[in-house]
C-alpha cells in the first residue's frame, strides 16, 4: 500500500531539504520517504516560490481582459450566425 502524504508533510519534507543543513538522504530517512521524492517536492517549492510573489492584481486584471475578449468573440459568433441563418433562408426562398 502507498503511503499518502498531506501537503504540510509535504512541505515539511521539502523546507529541510532547502535549508540544506541535511544531506537528501538524512533527510529521506528522517521522514521515511525516498530520496527522489524528496528532490522532486524541493523542487516543487522553488518553482512555486515565485508565483507567492507575483502581483495578484495584474492577473485579475489580465482575467478581465480575457473575459471581455471572449465575451466579445462570442457576441461576433452569434452574429455571424444569424447572419448566416438569414442568408439561408432567403437563398432557399430563390429556389437556388
């Protein structure tokens, strides 16, 4: 059966290895995980580090724009679709 680790185990496991007063392997044995795993939960903090310090407004504001955009196509492709609608029917109307 596989072992289930919480995220604060998780994290625990991954703030001793950057502290790096412990070798990998000290620290793996310590908290009966595999070495590899270890790396690959410290590795995890350091990637996401930089996204706790990212600007939360600039993405709100980046979401807005997005929504409105795809407001806007939606609203484009609705009318286009009408458009289209109407052609039809009166193409069919011709008899062609």
């Amino acid at each position: 059966m596989r072992r289930q680790f919480t995220p604060e185990q998780k994290a625990a496991v991954a703030m001793a290895a950057l502290k790096g007063d412990k070798t990998i392997n000290q620290i793996a044995s310590e908290y009966e995980v595999n070495p590899t795993q270890v790396k690959l939960w410290r590795d995890a903090v350091k990637q996401g580090a930089t996204e706790v310090f990212t600007d939360k407004r600039t993405k709100a504001v980046r979401s807005k724009d997005t929504e409105r955009q795809i407001d806007e196509l939606h609203r484009v492709i609705g009318v286009r679709d009408a458009e289209l609608e109407w052609l039809k029917k009166k193409i069919h109307g011709l008899g062609l």
